[in-house]
C-alpha cells in the first residue's frame, strides 16, 4: 500500500513538473505573441510597447518578427514608429521577412502626412539590407522632390545610407546627383543636411569624389548657416573649415561672414568656428584683420568656462591647443582660469597647465601667490600639480625664479609630508635650471631632512647637498648618515644620488671628504646589487686613483642648464589636431586615425597598418556630426575592438 501510495505521488509530482516546464516554454514571448494576435487595438498596442521595452533591455525577442510585421497596417502613428524600430533592430537576422514589410513602406512613402513619408524613406534606408534596396530607390526619388522639406531633408540623409550600401546603385539612379542639387534648395536645413550627407559620402568612399565644395557654392551656405539649426550649422562650419579658399579676398570674406557664429550658445559651433579661422590664417595676411579675428576668438572661449564641468574640460582641452598656436591669446584672462572650490579634479589639473602656459612676466606674482593656496589643499595629488606648477613658472622667467624659490620655502615650513617631498624636487628643478643660483636656499631645507620618504625627493635632496656642499656647515653628518642607510634604500637613484653628492664632496673639500667617500665607494661595489651603481662606483673609483686631476675636472665641469619636460605638442600633431578642433581628437590629444573606425573598416575591411581610420563622423538625422565634442548631451559609443595583430583596442565607432 505504502509504495503505490508513493508511486502515485511521484507520478502526480511529474505531471505538475511538466506542466510547469510547458509555462515555462511559452514564458512571456508567447503571452506577447498571444496579445499581438489579439482582435482589440488597445491590447495590441500595449503588447507592441512591451516588445519594444524588451528589446531595449536586451530581451531576445526576434521570434516574434511576423507577428509584430501583421501591426504595421495602422494609422497610429506611436505604434508604426515602435513597429520600424524593431525592425530596424531585427532587419539584419532576418532579411527575407523584411521583405513582406516592403509593400508598407512603399504605401507609407506616399501617405499624405508628411511625417509618415519620413519615417518610412529612414526606416527603409536604416535597415541596411541589400534585399529592401531594388525596392527603396523609387520612394527616395521621389521624397528627394517632395513639397515638404522635412522629407526632403530626411531623403537627403537616406541616400547616404544607401551610397554605404551600395555606391553603384546611389550613383545610377541618380541619388547623388539629387543631393548635390538640394545645396540650391531653399530651406537650410535640406540644405545643411545636404552637406553632411555629402561629406559622410565623400569619406566612405573617397575615390568616388562625390563631392568637392566649390567657390560658386560658398555664398549659398554662408547664408544658410545664419539660419540653421545648430548641428546643422556644424556641418556647414566643417564643410568651410575643410575648403581651400582660391584667394586672400575670399578667405576674408569667409572668415567675416562666420565670425557671428562665435557668439553662439553652443559649445561645439563656437569651437568649430575657431577651427575655420586658425585654419584660414595661412591664407590671409593683412595683421590688422589676424588680429581683430584673435580678439573676436577670446570672449566666447572664456564662455565656455561656465558651463558644466563636463563642457569646461572639453573647452580646456581644446584651447590647450589653440594656446600652442597663439600663446598669448588669453594671457589677460588669467583670473577666469583659476580653480574654484567646487571644480572636479579633472578640470583643476588642465587649469593649472593652462595658468602656467598663459602666464607673462608681469602676472607671475599673482599667478605664484594662487598657486601657493592650491598647495595648502588637502587633495594629495592637485597639491603635487599645483607645486610643479610653480617650479615651472619659475624655469620659464628667469626674473619669477627667486619668487618661486621664496614661494616653496614658505610651503616646506608647513612641515607637510608629501609638500616637503614636492619642494625638494621642485627646488631641485629650478637651481637645474639656474646653476649657480639660489643656493642659499639649501641650508634653510637640510632642516626638513627627516619629512622625506619618497626616492624622487630623497635623490633631489642630496643632489643638492653634493652640487652645493660648501653652503651646508653639517653637510659630513647628513652625507654619512645617508651613506650609513645605504643598503636600506630600494631605489638606484637615491644610491646614484649618494655616490655622486659623496665624490662631488671629496672633490670640493678632499679633507673632510675622503672617509665618506672611500665608505660610499665600498659599500656600493660591495654590497649593492645593482650593476648600474656598482659600475657608477668603479668608474669613479678608477677615475680618482689614476688622475685626481682629471676627475676634478669631470665631476666639476660646467654643466648647461637642464630644460624642463616640453609638455607641448609636437608641430605636426599640432596642425593635424587644429584640423580636428571642436571634436573628439582634440579631447584625446591624438588624432582620429588612431581610435575611430572607417565605414570601411566596421564592414570588415583589415584595419591599415599605420591606425585605425579616419576620423568618421556620423550623422544624427538632423545632420549632426557625431564626432563633434562639446555637443548638449550627445553620447560617445564606445566598445574593445581588436587590431590585426590580434591586441585588444579601445575603439570609438559613429
């Protein structure tokens, strides 16, 4: 009785178990699937906005493409909308069933509402699939003609989606030709995406030669760019900037009408506008228009510095670049380009490098007194910038150098730790510098030896003792206690440091400086492990038994004053980043080719050897360039792409 009650038991267990796994099946696709098939409108709709929200957040829902293609006879014009995003979603896994959604996309693209014959001419040219392609060319004819210009100007756009489809087909059933006329059109914004249309073309494929922008072209877009929309008046701006006045007159004329687009609220007109006039200056010569044109460039790029952070360090990083080409651009706004209390890190830190870059003779004293509040901050690492900040003022004017000096004796009074640490390096810059110089400073910093812990510090330090040992009374005791530490040290520089302060001293004062010396030289050949002390310390050794003379004579030869780091960019990146102002490359620092994907190249094409592309820009449907930094909102899609090495990459791809 017992094993058939439980045989029963297990059996219905089994039952419950199946049928649970048969709801589990059907899950929610086959609700949906139900509901789309539904006869009430309303629950076919709701059931189309799920789909939709399960698609956006990764849901696999491509089982469901016939049944939300048997939606798309509506006049609900949200529903059609949703239903041409997912198909635009699910066009390139299923290409023969997008076939049966042609008949309403034909149908559509000569509805009477002129939004429907938009959405349709985008949606088809957005599939990207070359069955719809025989299909969409007779629509597209005929919106490149349509009365209405939001149509005209959605068509434009098309035709370059269908030119990275199929260049041939674009070129014979005389698309292209259709966009070059719509530069005559006469609403600016069919005219703007035109060019952008153009432009995009131009770069997938540039032995077409689909477009060259042509002086009999100029005076019609420098019109349309007072009347356009913002993107489209970058693209306009980007068609100038890349255009080769045949003339000086002409690039006057250019550069003249364009200078109201300087006053513009956003961001990316304003950089790309200066990008036209630094390009345009090779081409005019007359100094009184160069000058009212770098004047017209200040006050817009001070603008920029209330925007939002994010903007702020967008607008910094460029007129980093702009400051290289003219130095002294802004060097009266410096008070706009000191940090405020509540400026994120990143933008404090591309702050100081501009305040030293722009900094002149005459501000230096305001500029050190800024900069020594900046290294009181609690931030570990903005303090470190903010003191190699005023090294660096110091190095660039000879007549700042003893502020500078007189400045980091006043922080390392602080008895701070890692300033302490900062000072020493920095003062050791600047007496590189100016050998012979301030060196009554380094008395007054043997009193803070026991505030130093890093080896960049401790190696700076001692190079001082040595270089100026006649200025240090207890210069014996701090050399040999060092010498005494020597095997605790991790560092070769601080062991190259000692070896070098130990001989300079023996050469200086042969007396007082022989014990250490011959303790230094033994300890290093001895007990260091390192070859390159070791080999330090027997040439010196060698050197001094064999000729006193001559190795006085090396280790005290003139030296010629060590230069700072250049920070700056060289001259060949600088004209090719000045090309690319106003975008992402110029936030970056380096150029497009190096990070953004080709047309080409996305298609599966092998990247070339020497980088990744030219810079693309893609285009949203209103014609903006999607590579254009500074931009109100725009996003950057970002993904690990893999060069043909096979090393992983970051790639940006419009």
């Amino acid at each position: 009785m017992m094993n058939a009650a439980i045989q029963t038991n297990i059996a219905r267990l089994q039952i419950m178990k199946a049928k649970v796994l048969a709801a589990l099946r059907k899950g929610e696709n086959y609700e949906l699937k139900t509901e789309l098939n539904s006869e009430y409108r309303e629950r076919r709709k709701e059931a189309v906005r799920r789909v939709i929200a399960n698609m956006t957040v990764g849901k696999d829902v491509s089982g469901l493409f016939t049944d939300v293609l048997k939606n798309m006879h509506t006049d609900d014009l949200e529903i059609k909308k949703l239903i041409y995003l997912y198909l635009i979603n699910y066009a390139k896994t299923q290409p023969d069933l997008v076939i049966l959604a042609i008949n309403t996309f034909v149908k559509d693209a000569e509805d009477s509402n002129p939004l429907i014959r938009a959405l349709a001419i985008r949606t088809m040219g957005c599939l990207h699939v070359q069955e719809v392609l025989d299909y969409l060319c007779n629509p597209l004819s005929k919106c490149l003609k349509d009365a209405n210009p939001y149509v005209r100007k959605t068509a434009v756009m098309c035709v370059a989606k269908v030119f990275d489809l199929d260049a041939n087909v674009a070129e014979e059933n005389g698309l292209v030709d259709a966009v070059r006329a719509a530069l005559s059109d006469s609403n600016t914004m069919v005219v703007s995406n035109a060019v952008s249309s153009l432009a995009e073309m131009n770069e997938m494929s540039p032995q077409h030669n689909v477009w060259r922008l042509e002086s009999q072209s100029i005076s019609k877009l420098l019109t349309a760019v007072n009347e356009c929309v913002e993107w489209g008046q970058i693209a306009i701006l980007e068609a100038l900037a890349d255009y080769t006045p045949k003339d000086e007159k002409e690039a006057e004329n250019i550069c003249e009408r364009v200078l109201p687009r300087l006053q513009h609220a956003n961001g990316s007109v304003v950089l790309t506008t200066v990008r036209l006039l630094l390009r345009y200056e090779s081409f005019v010569r007359r100094a009184d228009l160069l000058a009212r044109f770098s004047k017209k460039m200040v006050p817009p790029l001070v603008t920029l510095l209330s925007s939002e952070p994010e903007i702020q360090y967008v607008a910094l990083r460029n007129i980093n670049i702009i400051l290289q080409r003219h130095p002294r651009l802004l060097s009266k706004e410096i008070h706009v380009f000191f940090c405020r209390y509540n400026d994120p890190i990143y933008v404090k830190y591309e702050k100081l490098g501009i305040l030293v870059r722009i900094c002149s003779e005459r501000n230096t004293e305001t500029l050190l007194n800024e900069l020594k509040e900046y290294a009181k901050e609690v931030d570990v690492e903005f303090v470190h910038h903010a003191i190699l900040a005023i090294s660096r003022v110091g190095i660039r004017y000879e007549s700042a150098a003893k502020k500078a000096i007189g400045t980091l004796t006043e922080l390392v009074e602080t008895k701070v730790d890692h300033v302490v640490q900062d000072v020493m390096v920095a003062v050791a810059e600047i007496l590189r510098h100016y050998p012979g110089k301030f060196e009554a400073v380094v008395p007054t910093l043997c009193e803070y030896i026991d505030y130093m812990a890093e080896p960049q510090a401790k190696a700076s330090f001692i190079w001082m003792l040595g270089e100026y040992s006649e200025q240090v009374k207890n210069i014996s005791s701090i050399l040999n206690s060092h010498i005494e530490s020597f095997m605790e040290e991790e560092d070769a520089s601080v062991h190259l440091a000692i070896i070098n302060s130990a001989v300079k001293f023996f050469v200086k004062q042969p007396q007082k400086g022989q014990t250490l010396v011959l303790k230094a030289l033994k300890t290093a050949t001895e007990k260091c492990a390192n070859p390159d002390v070791r080999d330090r310390a027997y040439i010196y050794w060698r050197l001094m038994s064999a000729d006193p003379n001559a190795a006085r004579a090396v280790v005290l030869a003139d030296k010629l004053p060590v230069e700072p780091v250049s920070v700056d960019l060289s001259p060949a990146l600088l004209k090719e980043l000045i090309c690319e102002l106003g975008r992402v490359s110029s936030v970056l620092q380096k150029p497009g080719s190096t990070f953004v994907y080709k047309s080409m190249e996305k298609a599966g094409v092998p990247l070339d050897s020497s980088g990744m592309g030219q810079d693309d820009a893609g285009d949203s449907e209103d014609g903006a360039p999607g590579a254009s930094a500074a931009a109100d909102g725009g996003a950057i899609v970002g993904g690990a792409g893999t060069t043909t090495a096979g090393e992983p990459e970051l790639l940006i791809s419009f």
